[in-house]
C-alpha cells in the first residue's frame, strides 16, 4: 500500500528481519518497540504526526485533531498528555487513526473509537508484528493456515466479524481497543449513555465544526458524490470543493441527480462510465480488503487515472452513526413488500434483524451451500450462529437491543474498504469519525437516530439542500415514497425506480469475468457473480500474503467443515 504503519514489540535489529528503513518515511525505535510510518500527508495539519523526545516517542497515522493546545505538534502532545493520564490520553484526540506510544520502557498502540482503521498483529515470527496493511503482517508468519470459520462468513456475508481475519494466526487489535507486547484489550470510549438535547440542533452544529476541522487540506479538492442524503450535505458545505465524481451510466437516474446537485453548488463533474473497472478485482482493490471484507465496495477503484484531485471527500457511515441504519424497525406489508415505520421494534430477535445489515442474500447463499451439503437450512443456519456469537460482545458497550444493533453493524462493517482504498490514494477525511458525532450517536436514544432527525439538521445546514430530490426518494415519507416505487414498477410506459448503484451482475456477465477469474473452476461459474468475486477476493488475498497457493474449488468447500476444524484446533 502507499501509506503504511508497520512495527513490531522489538528493537531495531528484529524491526529489520521484516522490513528496511527506505519504505518508510519515519522510524523510531527503542528497545521495546520499532515503528515505521509512511504516508504523502506526514506533517500536514490534521494528518499523520510523530515525535521522539526525552519523554519517548510517539506517531499518529492517518488523520487526527488533537485539542488547540497539541494542535501545532499533536504527537509531541499525546505523548506528553500519556505520561500524565496513560491510556486516558487518547480521549481527546478526535480522526480516524493508530497511535502508538513509547514511555518509560512500555509501548502501545491505540485505535481510533470506532476501528475505523484495522490494526493487525500476529506473535507468528517470536516477536509482536503490528501494523495496517494485513498482508504485510501476515508476510512474516512462515506457515499460515486459513480458518475455515473466516472464510464461511466472507463468504456468506461478505465480512470477516469480530476480531479474527483469514488466518489462525493473524488477529485483529478489538473495536475501541489497543496492543502492547503481550495483550490485546479494550478501552471504553464508545459506550452508549443516552442524554436530553435539541438532536436535530446538536447534530447540525457538531457537523458544522466536523466538516470545518476537515476543510483545510492542502491542493485540490474532490467529492465522490451519489443523489442521496450524506454526499449532497458535503457538497453544500465545503465551498472548496472543485469537482464531483459519480459512478455509472450516464442517462442513470442517480447520475442525472447527482449532475444536478452539482451544478446547483457550482462544481465540476464527472461521471466515472460502468464498465469492467467498476467491478473487476484488480490486484491493488483486493489488497485494500485486508482479507476481511469485499472489494465490490470499493466502487470507484478502477478509475484512479480519470480522478484528477488531491484530496476526497466522501458521507461513508453517516447512515451507519448518524441515520440508524442496523436499527430495526416496525415494518409494513405493502403490494408485497416490507416497507419500515419510523417506530422501532420493541424486541427484536438480533439475528434476524442483522441478517440485512451484511451482505448475506438468503437465496444466492442457499445456492452456494447447495454446492458442498444438502441441508437446505445450512447457509441460513451458519450466518446465524456467527452473528449469534458475535453480538454477545455488544452488551459490554450497551444494555438496549437497539443500540446493540447498531453497534455491531458499526463495530463490524463491511464498506471500509471503499475507504481504505481512497486513503491509500489521497488525502481523505473521514467525517462521521469525528468525536463530537461519534458522542452524539452515543447519546442519542434509538428512536431519534433517524433519518427523519438527519433531515431535519441538514435542512439547517442549507434550506436548499432538495432542490433536486432523490430519484428514488421522490417525498420525505417513506410510505409515499414507496407507493410510488410500487405504482411505476406496476404501470406500463412508466420507468420504475432504478437501483442506486450499476447492476453488478449485467456488467459480470457482460464482460465475461467467469473465463477472467476462474478458467479452469467451472463448478464456480454456477454460483452468484457477488459470492464469485468474494471467492476471488479471499484467494486473491493469500496470493499476496502466503506461498501457499488456494484452489478457488477448495475455498467454496471449508464453510462446510468450519466447525469441526476449528474446534478441533481449539481441542489440540
């Protein structure tokens, strides 16, 4: 990858069994801990930081926003802010970032609240390897083995959950967590503690400095922009934005708006044409998975050469933290469909209620268990029992089912690659990371976590902000917005609604990815194109990583011994 935290719990001598000095823009070392960062944003207000001093050492990688006090050397200042409160010093620093500390003989590395960057580690090589990109740590273990219970869910659902990754021996730092020489454990930033406030008010104000905190990057400055609610509000506050990219078919609904809201702001636009980019998994797409979670999200990876900007912004999660996607709510049949209520479900089952939240597509996964068992129930009942045993892991951070929910689509979710990917190639702010949202979703009950409270706080933002609505969301009420789905989709000579995003498995077909991805497997050209390019991604992923090579026949077939192997391996 192009930016890189990469170290291990040693000195520099067993920091250079893994690596040399040339790929990293900074290292500092100690005899506790060795650690190299690279990244084109070192030094820039709000990007990566590090500092060595007679206190210790300390970097910050990816982007981070200490307090006005650290704000003009913000590694200098958490190391400093470490030695007086120890762990407790990471509070206040605001991004999506590692940190890593070096004081008094003790080393750490902390995540951001949310993990919204991965920290893999591995104790494979005799010494603690850490580090962001998955395939560099698992580089240095010398007999990796693939889980099969990993591979069942990237399968099924298209996420690896929890803190496991594709092999034993490669783990993840846990969500709001940090590593040192010898533990893996959790702080307990992220805790939900509902509060009273004007939601909609709060939300509108705490964006406004969110978006003004990120607003002074360097060069020119770009938006990936779709017709919906989370990209549309960037657009209207950052007037430094110079031009918008969308991806999809020129005359495509989501495109015409998208050129709309564009000229409405007075920006540049560009639209990224479907075709075989938007969905082929090239080499550097799959690495950005990390080997955890598919690369069909990265949906603009192929067309780096027609973006032509420094930095890019983008609304990833603002549906997640901000819109109470992963709640459930009350539904309602209506012409055969269940259309949500704004009432939230009094108890609902968390299992049944996740299954959405992921990638999991009863029907296709029933069709890919056909191919190694005859249980009909087999698919369902394995995503079941994952999602079962991860969200026990939520009641530490909450006691409300519908917190609980939320939470674990957050601690688990799929979409980070598409970020990863814009990380790795400009300067990118996550917003929706920021601390003061990232409180207010902590504080906010269930039932105001709303797109209808979202709406209400952008519309403060910019009174303007529907001139040109969503193609698909034609009212603000749902049910209205949804009996006119139904009345298009059944009336002649009317175009129904159109899917947000290209049909991935027209452009599979059609550029005949079976005989580019598996020539010579053709009991996999039977499956769905989504579960196909998840096989891909997996088999791509430890092709970078091990000198093992994987047959894509034989990853379709470990789902059906998961189970039995790995508690065999626990037995032994």
């Amino acid at each position: 990858m192009n930016k890189e935290i990469f170290g291990v719990f040693g000195d520099r001598d067993e920091f250079e069994r893994f690596r040399v000095e040339r790929e990293f823009d900074v290292i500092v070392t100690s005899d506790v801990a060795t650690v190299g960062i690279r990244d084109t944003g070192l030094g820039i207000p709000g990007r990566s930081a590090s500092y060595s001093g007679d206190l210790g050492s300390c970097i910050i990688w990816g982007e981070a926003y200490p307090n006005k006090r650290g704000w003009s050397e913000p590694a200098r200042w958490l190391l400093e802010q470490y030695a007086e409160k120890g762990k407790d010093a990471v509070r206040p620093l605001n991004g999506s970032y590692l940190a890593f500390i070096e004081h008094e003989g003790d080393a750490v590395v902390l995540t951001d609240p949310i993990r919204s960057w991965e920290c893999f580690y591995t104790d494979e090589p005799g010494v603690r390897v850490f580090g962001s990109d998955a395939a560099e740590v698992a580089r240095t273990i010398d007999n990796s083995t693939m889980r099969r219970q990993s591979v069942g869910e990237f399968l099924h659902m298209g996420v690896v959950l929890g803190n496991k990754t594709l092999f034993h021996e490669l783990h993840r730092t846990p969500f709001d967590g940090y590593l040192t020489a010898t533990e893996a454990g959790e702080l307990d930033r992220f805790i939900y503690d509902e509060q009273e406030m004007d939601y909609a008010s709060e939300l509108a104000d705490r964006m406004r400095r969110a978006i003004w905190r990120r607003s002074r990057q360097p060069g020119k400055k770009g938006l990936l922009l779709s017709a919906g609610y989370d990209s549309r509000t960037l657009l209207s506050q950052f007037p430094e934005i110079e031009h918008c990219y969308t991806v999809g078919m020129p005359d495509a609904q989501e495109v015409k708006v998208a050129r709309r809201l564009a000229k409405q702001y007075g920006v540049d636009h560009t639209t990224l044409v479907t075709n075989d980019r938007y969905i082929m998994p090239g080499e550097q797409k799959v690495r950005d998975t990390n080997g955890i979670k598919e690369s069909i999200h990265i949906h603009h990876a192929g067309y780096n050469n027609e973006i032509e900007v420094d930095t890019m912004y983008h609304g990833l999660l603002f549906d997640t933290l901000l819109r109470g996607f992963g709640q459930k709510r009350s539904e309602l049949k209506l012409f055969g469909k269940d259309v949500p209520l704004k009432q939230l479900e009094d108890d609902p089952d968390p299992v049944e209620a996740s299954f959405d939240n992921f990638g999991y597509l009863p029907n296709e996964s029933r069709k890919v268990a056909e191919q190694y068992t005859t249980d009909p129930n087999a698919a369902e009942a394995f995503v079941s029992e994952a999602i079962a045993t991860e969200f026990e892991r939520c009641w530490n951070r909450t006691d409300a089912v519908q917190n609980a929910l939320s939470l674990f689509s957050i601690s688990n979710q799929p979409t980070i690659p598409f970020r990863t990917h814009l990380a790795d190639n400009y300067l990118e702010s996550f917003i929706a990371a920021d601390t003061e949202l990232l409180e207010w979703h902590l504080q906010t009950p269930p039932e105001y976590r709303t797109t209808a409270t979202f709406i209400r706080a952008i519309r403060q933002l910019d009174t303007d902000l529907f001139r040109h609505r969503p193609p698909d969301r034609p009212y603000t009420s749902t049910l209205l917005s949804e009996m006119e789905r139904f009345a298009r989709r059944k009336l002649p000579f009317i175009r129904k609604f159109e899917s947000a995003w290209p049909d991935r498995q027209q452009v599979y077909d059609r550029y005949n990815l079976d005989q580019r991805l598996f020539p010579e497997h053709e009991a996999i050209h039977e499956l769905p194109s989504r579960h196909k390019l998840r096989i891909n991604d997996m088999v791509g992923w430890v092709a970078q990583c091990s000198e093992t090579a994987v047959n894509p026949t034989d990853v379709l077939y470990m789902p059906a011994e998961a189970r039995r192997a790995d508690e065999m391996r626990s037995e032994n």
